[in-house]
C-alpha cells in the first residue's frame, strides 16, 4: 500500500470539495450534434423558455462520439453558450449557483458565465494565465435553441 503525504491529500481534497458544491447533481438536458437538429441552425438544446433572463444551465451533449458539455446563459443581450471545458488543462468546468460563477474542479479557475472571460486563473494566478472558454453560435427560431 502506498503511503499518501498530507500535502497530496490536501491537494486532493481541495480539488474535490469545490465540486461538491457545484451543480452536477441536477438533471441535465441533452442534446447531440448528429441527431435532433437542422443542418443550418445546429444541434437543438430544447425550448427557449427553459432559460429565463439571468439564468445558466448546463446541457451534456454528444459531438463525434465524444461527450461534451455546453454552459448557456440568457443575458440581456441573448443568449451566451460557452464549451464545458477549461482551457488550462482541458477539465470539465461546473456551475457554482450560489456565486453564478463557472469553476474548474481541477484547478479552480473561475469564469464568467455571460462571456466565459476569466476572473481568476488557475490556482489564484493572474487571469491572464489561460484563456477564455470557447463560444459556440446559439440561435433561437421558433421557440427553440440551437448550437453549433
């Protein structure tokens, strides 16, 4: 059995309780690039009703085989979706409600859910340190949301 240091454990566990408190636990909409969808709009999220002004939900998806997660905000300005995955080491980002932050588990990047601008880097470090999340084009057209 191999010995585990107290710093390990920490780092560990500090990687760990941030995720707890974020909202993986949720029913999470689906959706898939390859199946329900319009080959001009985009992969369908669902009905544009399901996100009121100032509201973030999370949607898990499917793009290629690969299981993916998209982070869609209605703003003032429309709606805003952002790709699920850091862009320091490329973990999957969650939402903390109470704060309405996006946070990296991994590292705790903090990102804004409106722009995916970062608000803090990896471990405290300079904003500066990693980019924003990735942006995808949302449309809404007949009561609906799309992707792509």
């Amino acid at each position: 059995m191999s010995k585990v240091s107290r710093r390990g454990f920490l780092s560990v566990l500090g990687a760990l309780i941030p995720s707890f408190f974020m909202t993986k636990a949720e029913a999470v909409p689906t959706f898939s690039f390859s199946k329900n969808g319009d080959p001009k709009l985009g992969a369908l999220l669902g009905e544009s009703k399901r996100i009121k002004n100032g509201q973030t939900q999370i949607y898990s998806g499917q793009s290629g085989g690969q299981m993916i997660e998209v982070i869609l905000t209605r703003t003032n300005k429309g709606l805003v979706a952002l790709d699920g995955t850091c862009t320091h080491q490329g973990c999957t980002v969650g939402l903390d409600k109470a704060h309405k932050k996006i946070v990296c588990p991994c590292h705790h990047s903090v990102f804004d859910p409106s722009t995916g601008a970062v608000i803090l880097g990896p471990n405290g470090t300079s904003k500066n340190s990693i980019g924003p999340l990735n942006k995808y084009t949302v449309t809404e057209k007949a009561g609906n949301m799309y992707i792509k």
